[in-house]
C-alpha cells in the first residue's frame, strides 16, 4: 500500500470514489435519497487540501483504494460544491486541524487503508503544531474512529435538501505530545 498526494489530475477519480463508497458502504446508515443528496451536495473533492498538500491517495492496480487528509483551513466538512464553506485558516495553537474527506472504495474496506492515512495525516498535524484533531464522522465511519481514539462530541443533522437531513458525529482527539 502506497500512499501519495492527491494531485489535481486526480480529482476526476477521487469524485468517483467518493460516490462508489458512499453508495457501498453507507447503507446501513443512510437511505438512497440521503446518499444521493449527499453526494450531490457535500460530499465531494475539496480543491483547497489537494492546493494545501494535505490530502493524499491510496492506489491499487492503478485504481484509487481511498483518500484522505487533514486541514489547516476552518471548513470542517464538505466539497467545492458545499457552498458553506469557510477557506480561512485556524491557529495551530488554538484550534485542532480538521480530519477531512476520508473514503474507501467498497472493495478495499477493511484493509488498513484508511487507518494508514489517518496516521499520516495525524502526523504532519502533530508536525505543524496542531495538539488535537477534529471531524464530522458519516455514521459509517463513528466506529472506526473511536478505534482510532476519537471521542464522540455528541451528534447533529445537517439538512442537504428541503426533504432531507443526513446524521452525523462530530469527533475530537487530543494528539500526545512527543
């Protein structure tokens, strides 16, 4: 397993990942309706980490297994198409860097993808100040995260349409200063 950094060549292929993990692993948690309003209006490659060089890739036969990064911007959810973003940077003695956009194409789950990138991405955070890391868990991954050592932080829906809300849970972990 190998993991880069996304590059904007790579946006039309992580948009495809995104939506075939959506569609593949969500559905224990989500109806057809909330997936597709998700993918459709959150879900999505956000420009600014590839631009950062904060969100990376894992390929398999040359096809993208997952994705994910960290942030050092204030939106802590979302795609390009998400227009309520906020682009700022946060202050890595003040505020944690944000977990973002993590996906795993439904024939590489459970595999370590994922928990590899988190690492990484904890790491170069840790590198650049940040004491704690923070996200907005889907209901799929709240599980994977608290076996990553995050703590829950209670739980909201979020409307993505008129006629529908999508669950989640916002999660924090303190990183250990070495």
């Amino acid at each position: 397993m190998k993991i880069r950094k996304a590059t904007l060549e790579d946006r039309a292929k992580i948009q495809q990942l995104i939506a075939d993990s959506a569609r593949g692993l969500s559905r224990e948690h989500y109806n057809d309706a909330q997936i597709e309003a998700a993918i459709e209006n959150m879900f999505g490659v956000d420009t600014d980490l590839i631009d950062d060089g904060t969100y990376f890739v894992v390929e398999s036969e040359g096809e993208l297994a997952g994705c994910g990064g960290w942030s050092r911007r204030r939106t802590l959810f979302g795609g390009d198409q998400y227009a309520a973003r906020d682009r700022g940077y946060i202050d890595p003695a003040t505020d944690p860097a944000r977990i973002r956009a993590f996906f795993v194409h439904p024939d590489h789950a459970r595999k370590g993808i994922a928990q590899a990138i988190l690492a990484r991405c904890e790491s170069e955070a840790a590198a650049h100040g940040f004491r704690a890391m923070e996200l907005l868990s889907t209901l799929p991954g709240v599980k994977f995260y608290k076996a990553c050592g995050y703590a829950e932080q209670g739980n909201i829906d979020l409307d993505l349409t008129e006629n529908v809300k999508l669950g989640f849970v916002p999660m924090r972990k303190e990183l250990k200063n070495d």
